[in-house]
C-alpha cells in the first residue's frame, strides 16, 4: 500500500469529519442566515457551470442569467429527460461521457469500482420508464452520507449492517461500501448483506454480527420483523433505517413493536443521495436545506444541489410529491413533510358516472383507512370500474396488540367497510370493490420490490 493511497483513504475520514462539522454549524443558524449562505452558494455554483457546462452556459446566454445576481427560479427545470438527452454537455468534467459510462457500466457491475478512476456511478431503478446514469466523486458521495452519520449517532466501532443490492451501482451500495473499507472500519465496524445471497445466510450472518444499526429498503426490513418474530432472527439493534421508499405509519409501527428501537425513515435518491430524515415519533420527514434547495410543486418538486459539481443539477424536477406538514415545536431549522412522499405515477382513477373523474394516490390511502395490523397491502384497477386491494396481515397476537382486532377475519371485515366509506366518500360510489386476504407463500424478500408498480396499475407497498 502505497503512502499517497494510505493519505487519500485517510482524507476520506477527514472529509466526512468536515462535512459531519459543517451540518452541525448549519443547525445553529437562523432561517435568514441559511438562506442568504444558500444563495451565495448557489450564485457560486451558477459562475462554475457558466464555465465549465456548455448545455448550462447556453442556457445561461439564452436567458440572459446573471451568475452575481441570479436565483434558482430564474433557471428553467431540468428533467430527467433533458438530463439523458444533454448529458455530455450538462457534466463539467468533459471526459466523462454517456457512451463511456454505459460501456463501463456493463464490464463493472459494482459499485466499488470507480469510472475514469474517481466517479461513483449511480443508477436510477427505471421505474419512470428509463435508467437514469448519474456521477458523484467520493467527496459527494460522503457530504451526503454525512447526514446520515448525524442522526445515526455512531460511536467508534458501533456494529452496522446494510441489507441490498452489493454488487450494483446504486447509491446505498456505494455508501456503505464506502464505511465498509480502510479505514473507516476504524470507525465502523459494518457488515454488509448482498440480498441475492440466499435469505437463511443473511439472517445466519445478523445473528452472529449482532449489529445495532440496520440499513435496508423497507422491504428487507418488514422481512427481518417476520423473522424476529419468528424466532429465527435474534438481534437487538437501536437503530432500523428505512430507505428507497416510502415507511408508513402501519409499517413503522410493525417495526418498533418487534425490535423496540429507534425507527429512521431517511428520503433520499440515486441523483442527489440523502434528503432528508424522520426518526421515531417525529411524523414528519425534515428536508436537509443546508445543501439542497427544494421548490415543492403540487404534480412534482425541483431540487437544486449546491455540492455536487461534476454533475450539476439546477432545478432537478422529481415527480415526489411531497406535503408540508406544521409541526409546532420543530425538530430541526428546515421544512418538514408527511413521510407519505408519492409519485404523480401512483394514481389511480375511476369515473364517478356523471362523466367527472376522481384520482386517489394510493399513497394517502391511509388518511382515511386504519391499516393497523396490515403488513402489506396492493391495489390494482382490474377494469374500468373494479378496485381489487389485497392485504396479508401480522401474526394474530401481534394484531390484537397493533389494531386491537382478534382475527384476521374481523380485521378483513373492518377494512372492507373502512375501504368502502373511504371510496364513497370520494364520489367513488359507482367503483365496484375486491378486497381479499392474500398468501405469501414461499416469496423470496427480493421479489417484494415492485420496480414496474408506477407504470401499471398497480401499487404494491
């Protein structure tokens, strides 16, 4: 091992060191003070990609943007598929290319691996309709990460573990294989999961690491409560992150009551990498303002990132739909939300028989149904008038304790009834309703993520 990559691996720790330093500041300060350091920064980052983006100094001279006077608004919003089409152009480091990454991409399944030597790359699930490819440097990849060590509230050698995709190029992947090299195993003492190794190997390997900081997709984790509750998983961790998508009220409470520890849902995306946190009772998700500067749309919110310059993202349009929430006693200096974040796809609509058109997001369904007990629950338009939800259900024990029910049988018939008055109270009385308890069986953990559920009728969560 060489002395300058002994140096450049120990700067990764002083980086994150800075970074962990910089959020800490950034909490002491008022609304007015982030505001005007945002702008600044933003104003700095519109001079750099005035001078090193050709697709953004185009749009700069066509719109007549001043780099010492402008704001985010005065750009106009970047879409993912602007982003594809405009790629070489939007970068700053002119030896990245589209046709390079995607040739490197297919000889270099891992994240570990790094393009032109210094990139992270990042994929997109596709679940829009097309991957998306996007680059962070290792300094990007740990300012994000950062946040995370924050609310994580790590000490020296805390057993961690990550359950997901290992050897792919995604961003909790790249995070975690980060905290998992030299030297941060000083710090961390991380263990991490490929979720294609067969399921009785990953819950063999928890049990013998014991860790007390879980990372995973929400999913993976509603797995590990079946096991505990089953017998076969023995930890006590203090810490379940949930990432990748949404943690429901229904869910979060499945989870606390199983491991009794501290619950983080974390927002985050393979463009930017985390956006905000809600931990335990807080009902909220707190954006991460510091570095990120959110414009919250009705069909859609724009995110402008102020750290990441390789691949500058001004104005990013995602189809989040984020809710601002008012909390009246905050619990950190930034925008809090529901952390019922949906997507403008996760609609679902049906005629109400006067010719009109009602559309429900399935991600608010529980607003007016108590899904207490309900470990996971789908929706599919079957026809033109027909809801079809199916719903599998905790261990009767654990029903009576989360819902108060003494079956799953009454359960199903509360639901029924709930549904029902639900759909009726939005004008939705002519929609013919099928509600079925659904089996399991034998489905691996993996198979649980939906990747295709926004393009199709059909919402699984």
């Amino acid at each position: 091992m060489t002395a300058s990559y002994q140096r450049e691996k120990l700067m990764i720790l002083w980086t994150l060191a800075q970074a962990i330093k910089k959020r800490r500041h950034t909490l002491r300060l008022t609304l007015e003070e982030r505001e005007m350091r945002n702008l600044d920064r933003f104003r700095q980052l519109a001079s750099f990609v005035k001078e090193n983006s050709p697709w953004y100094r185009r749009i700069m001279e066509e719109n007549h943007i001043d780099p010492a006077r402008c704001r985010p608004e005065d750009f106009p919003v970047l879409t993912s598929a602007m982003l594809r089409e405009n790629f070489d152009e939007i970068v700053t480091d002119r030896s990245i290319t589209k046709s390079g990454l995607e040739a490197f991409i297919k000889t270099s399944p891992s994240s570990k691996s790094l393009y032109l030597g210094k990139y992270h790359v990042v994929l997109s699930s596709g679940s829009s309709g097309v991957p998306g490819m996007y680059v962070h440097t290792t300094d990007e990849v740990i300012n994000g990460m950062s946040y995370g060590a924050l609310h994580r509230k790590i000490k020296l050698r805390t057993r961690t573990s990550f359950i997901g995709p290992v050897d792919t190029h995604d961003m909790g992947a790249a995070v975690m294989g980060l905290m998992s090299n030299w030297p941060q195993r000083l710090l961390f003492n991380t263990r991490n999961f490929n979720i294609a190794m067969p399921w009785p190997q990953v819950i063999a390997g928890l049990n013998e690491h014991q860790p007390k900081i879980v990372s995973a997709y929400k999913h993976y984790l509603m797995v590990l409560a079946d096991e505990a509750r089953a017998g076969r998983l023995k930890i006590r961790p203090i810490l379940l992150e949930s990432g990748g998508e949404p943690l429901f009220p229904h869910e979060r409470e499945i989870l606390r009551s199983t491991f009794e520890c501290e619950i983080a849902n974390s927002y985050g995306s393979s463009e930017v990498n985390l956006m905000g946190v809600a931990l335990n009772d807080w009902d909220s998700i707190y954006l991460f303002e510091d570095d990120l500067i959110f414009e919250i749309g009705s069909e859609s919110t724009c995110v402008t990132n102020l750290f990441n310059r390789s691949m500058p993202l001004i104005r990013y349009s995602f189809d989040d739909i984020l809710i601002p929430t008012n909390v009246p006693h905050p619990r950190m200096p930034f925008r809090s939300v529901s952390e019922r974040i949906g997507r403008s796809q996760e609609l679902i609509s049906f005629e109400t028989g006067d010719g009109d058109a009602r559309q429900f997001r399935t991600v608010f369904f529980d607003d007016g149904v108590d899904l207490s007990g309900v470990k996971r629950i789908q929706f599919q338009k079957e026809d033109a008038e027909t809801l079809v939800v199916r719903v599998t259900f905790v261990e009767e024990a654990e029903l009576k304790k989360l819902s108060g029910t003494n079956s799953r049988t009454e359960k199903l018939r509360q639901l029924i009834v709930s549904i029902r008055r639900h759909l009726d109270d939005n004008q939705l009385e002519s929609v013919k309703l099928k509600i079925s308890e659904a089996n399991e069986g034998k489905v691996k953990p993996e198979s649980r993520i939906v990747r295709s559920g926004r393009k199709e009728k059909l919402v699984l969560r």
